[in-house]
C-alpha cells in the first residue's frame, strides 16, 4: 500500500494542493491497490484528480474514457500546464496525429491518454495488461438506459474488463439514481466494485413545492423582498421563457429570457450580464446552466416540474454554491405531468423516462422531509429529518406508522421482493383479484390484514414509505419492491416510523396548515386527481383542468 505521504506530496508536486477533497483519497488507493470502483461526486467534485494522480504513479498508461471531444483537449492541456504527459486520440485528429500518439503509447511516454468512446475499438489493439495501468470511465451514467444521458457507444465498454481482468476498472459520475448505479457496475462487468459515494446534501437550500396554481401572482409575493438577489426561473417551453419574462418586466423587475432558439452572440450576452450581476433575474429553458459559474445565485424556482429529479437536483444545484442559503421553489401541476407525458411518448427509452417522471411525481407529492427523499433516490440514507425544507417546517399530522410499516415491510418480503405497489395493496387489503389467486398469495400471512384502510391511502402510505427509504421501488424491473436496510431495523430492531395521516381533515394538529389554505386544500385537490389520473391513465380527462392552470402563461 502507498503511504498517505506519497500521495499527498504528489498532490502538492503535481497539482499545488494542500489536501484532497472528500472521497478522494480513498479511490485514489483502491485504484494503487488495484480495485475496481464507481465514484458518484458531485460536478465540481473533483473527479479528475481521483485517476489522474494514480496514473502518475502506477507503471503504464491509464487510458480515460471521456464523451465529449471538446474536453479532452482542456483536460490535456491542464495536464500539460501541470507537466504531465498526456495525450488524447479521437476521430477529430489526422492520421498522422493519431498515429503519433499511438507511438508515443508504444514508447510509455505518456501517463494519461483521453479517448471518445467511438474510437475506442481503433485503440484496443495496442493495448495489453503490460502498458496499461488503469480504464477510467469519465460520465459513467452514459452506460445506462435508466440513466439520464445514455449514449449507445459506452456500451461497448463492458469488453474493456473482459479483456483485461487484471487492470482496474473505475467508473466516475456526478449523477446516477440507485437503478442506474446498479446498472453501471453490471455492464461494466466489475461485481466486486468498490463503492464511492459523496454526499449530494446540499444542506444551505431549502426545499419547498407548492401547487402549480395562480403561478404568477406567487411569484410576485416571492421576489417581493429579493429585488437585489441573482435567481433561476426555469421553464418547459421556449415561449414561455419570454411570456414570463415580460411578464416580470411590467411588474418592475429586470428579468430576461435565455433558451437555445436565441442566437450565440446573445446568448453569450444575457449569460454575462447574469454572472456580472446586471440582470438579476434569468427566466429560462434547461438550456440555461451548464457551465455557468455564479456562486451568489440566491434562489431557483422551477415554474415547470422537471422530467426527472436528477434534472431537478443539477438545477437546484445551481443556487448557493457560496454556501450560504439559498431558496428553492417547484411549481407542481398535472398539466406539466400531461406535457411531460407527451413529449416521452416520442422518445426511445420511454418507459424508463416515464417511470423516472413517476419517481419526480412521488417527490413532489412527499409529506415527510424532501432531503430524506431526494437522497434517497440517490442512494444516501440521512437518519434526521433536515429541518430546511417546507414538510420539516410544517410538518403534516403524523401517527406512528410502525406497525403499519412492519405490515408492508414483511408483506414485501413474503412476495420475494418481486411485486409492485398495486399487488402489495391487493394483498393486504385481502383483494380477490385472480391474478393474486393464481399466484397463491391469498395464503401468505399478511393478506387482509391492511383491509381497513382504502385501496389509494394505502398506496400512497406506501409511496411515503419509499420516500422514506424504506422501500425502494426498481422501475426498471416493473416497479417491484425491494427492503431497504432501513426496513429491516424496523422490522427487526423496533425502530419507529412516522407516517403523515391522510385521513387530515377533522385532526386538530392540521390548523396550522389550514390556515394557509390555498397550500393544503390544493394538495387535496391534486391528490385527488392524481389517483384518477393513476387508476384511469387518461390523460385527455384532465386536459381540462391542465389548462386552468396554465392561464397565467397565455
Ligand atoms: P468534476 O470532474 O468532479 O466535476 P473536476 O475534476 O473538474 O471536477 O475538479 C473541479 C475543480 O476542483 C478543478 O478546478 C480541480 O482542479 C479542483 N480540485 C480537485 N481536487 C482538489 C483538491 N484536492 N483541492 C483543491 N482543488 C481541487
Ligand atoms: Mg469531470
Ligand atoms: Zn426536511
């Protein structure tokens, strides 16, 4: 094993820092001891140093998998400027070029070498277990149709373990749900993978979703004391960027509109006029954001629920990147869940999308802590609520779900793992449906016994529950659900759990939010259609309502 001093003083040498950043150390010895990985940090995170000071130090070539061309020439010039030798090979380079570095590879002249997925194949051959030191796979989500950028050539790269079972493996992104993490390690073929997780809590933003409704007038009242504060207003449709925008304008504020139908040179204007702090408010399409450096943004709204909640974490994460607390405001209607239905329906991985616009759904629909939620998704349990979201600071009525959960909890089990939410309601509600007859699990210890309660609570105590953490839902295999670690400390070391009780109405604990009535009665009111949406899957029913809520855009 290499001592801490040696990587440190390389760290200093070869990059002028004084200490690593969280998680960092441990890949860079799992890769000096040989292991294969997946390291989920954030952007930002410093991934790259993670392989490139291994690759310093280990005999051979560490070859980088990375998507996109343009970056691999900033990414080797910084190496440069570092003195590194580095190179990268890609269908953008001569012949000669190409060639050039392959004889540089040949000679062990260089440490690192950047290359695009597609031209991998080109390289294979004049790679062996001897001048090879490590794969790194830069964007390792690519891999995965359940992730959220799948890019068809990064499936090949399961080979790379294939053929050379002796060097390791490690698999680098910011973003990658529980499924997509699972997905990465089977196709890369490296089971044994050492798991690096960093922490996605962003513990300075505060989390709120209010119902889409009467939008504009909200947020009038919202930046009525933030006139003098840089935020994101982030919209599903060019147009209505700019109907919002102009909307903002007549209402005294300096806003400006930012989607990719605007030209470059504009573009690049309105973007610097963001950054500087002349334009304090930017009402945009998700084309606003990548690449953006601004640390003081104060607050996001999203006007329009995002398509999946990796979408909604990166743009959240654009606020308070100084640190200090920021705001972060999601408009939730079914005219967006409709619109977003629409545009899956087209694309080519449209159950996965539509699953994942499920689990934004669920989100939204949270009653207990969203930080506990959000992490969740991606794979980090936090064991205390946040106390910095809208369900920590006006909590619903809770009861002790304990013993309802040890129901679901042990129900789940005895169908091996292997049902989704709408079987595991039947079964406890002791339904005679025929396909649960079938199966036999009229016969299985927990049926019947949730028979109280009615079919739609029940599902949506269960939907808590994988809020929670307790269940997880695995939408890529037909949404069956699976225990939790959690789960099992409550079904077997007596942990507690609180349910919000949907049954609100006449308990007296509720006043608070009744107070704010337009919060709670307009969740009743979606929650509501959301169970006809859910039991009827017609979509055109609810175009009605969709467009009352959406009058304020016209
Ligand atoms: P990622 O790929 O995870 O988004 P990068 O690898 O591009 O992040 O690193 C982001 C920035 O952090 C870079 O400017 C990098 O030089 C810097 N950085 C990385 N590691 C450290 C460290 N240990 N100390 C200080 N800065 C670091
Ligand atoms: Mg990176
Ligand atoms: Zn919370």
């Amino acid at each position: 094993m290499i001592t801490t001093d040696t990587t440190t003083t390389l760290l200093k040498k070869h990059f002028g820092f004084d200490s690593f950043r969280p998680n960092q150390e441990a890949i860079i010895n799992d890769l000096l001891s040989g292991k294969d990985l997946l390291a989920i940090m954030p952007t930002g995170g410093g991934k790259s140093l993670c392989f490139q000071l291994p690759a310093l130090m280990l005999s051979g070539t560490a070859i980088v998998i990375s998507p996109l061309i343009a970056l691999m020439k900033d990414q080797v010039d910084a190496l440069h400027a570092n003195g590194i030798p580095a190179a990268f090979y890609n269908s953008s380079q001569s012949i000669d070029t190409q060639n050039e570095v392959l004889q540089n590879l040949r000679e062990q002249n260089i440490k690192l070498l950047y290359v695009a997925p597609e031209s991998l194949n080109f390289l294979l051959p004049h790679l062996n277990e001897n001048n090879v030191s490590l794969f790194a796979i830069d964007e390792a989500h690519c891999i995965s149709a359940w992730g959220h950028d799948f890019r068809p050539a990064y499936t090949q790269l399961g080979k790379l373990k294939k053929q050379f079972p002796n060097i390791p493996v490690a698999a680098f992104t910011a973003t990658a749900d529980v499924a997509t993490q699972d997905d990465i390690v089977k196709q890369l073929h490296i089971p044994k993978a050492q798991k690096h997780l960093a922490s996605f809590d962003r513990k300075n933003l505060y989390l709120e979703v209010r119902p889409g409704t009467n939008r504009l007038p909200q947020i009038l009242r919202f930046l009525r004391n933030r006139k003098e504060e840089s935020g994101i207003i982030y919209c599903l449709s060019r147009r209505s960027t700019e109907t919002l925008a102009e909307k903002l304008v007549a209402n005294g504020f300096q806003a400006q509109a930012y989607h990719a139908g605007l030209d470059t040179e504009e573009r690049s204007r309105i973007q610097e006029d963001f950054v500087n702090d002349r334009t304090p408010i930017i009402v945009a399409t998700i084309a606003f954001g990548m690449g953006i450096d601004k640390s003081n943004v104060r607050w996001v709204i999203h006007y329009n629920m995002p398509k999946n909640i990796e979408g909604y974490y990166q743009e959240i994460g654009r606020s308070g990147r100084d640190s200090l607390p920021a705001q972060t405001l999601l408009f939730y209607s079914f005219a967006d869940v409709v619109k977003l239905r629409q545009f899956i329906e087209e694309s080519p991985n449209r159950e996965f999308q539509l699953a994942k616009l499920e689990r934004m759904q669920q989100f939204a629909e949270a009653l207990s802590c969203r930080r506990v939620a959000l992490l969740n998704y991606f794979g980090e349990h936090i064991s205390e609520d946040c106390g910095n979201c809208d369900n920590c600071k006006t909590p619903p009525q809770f009861f002790d779900g304990t013993v309802l959960t040890q129901k679901v909890c042990s129900a789940v089990y005895r169908l091996s793992e292997n049902e989704p939410v709408g079987m595991l309601v039947d079964v406890l509600r002791g339904s005679k449906n025929a396909q649960l007859y079938e199966k036999g699990y009229q016969n299985i210890k927990t049926y019947g016994t949730a028979k109280d309660i009615p079919w739609l609570d029940l599902q949506q105590y269960i939907i808590q529950m994988v809020n929670q953490g307790i269940l997880e839902i695995r939408f890529h295999e037909k949404g069956r659900l699976l225990l939790t670690p959690l789960a099992k400390k409550i079904l077997f070391e007596g942990r507690k759990v609180k349910l919000a009780s949907l049954q609100t109405k006449e308990k007296p604990a509720l006043k608070e939010r009744v107070e704010k009535p337009e919060t709670f009665g307009l969740f009743e009111k979606l929650r509501q259609l959301r169970r006809e949406i859910s039991i009827e899957e017609n979509v055109a029913a609810y175009i009605v309502f969709s467009d009352a809520s959406l009058k304020d855009m016209e």
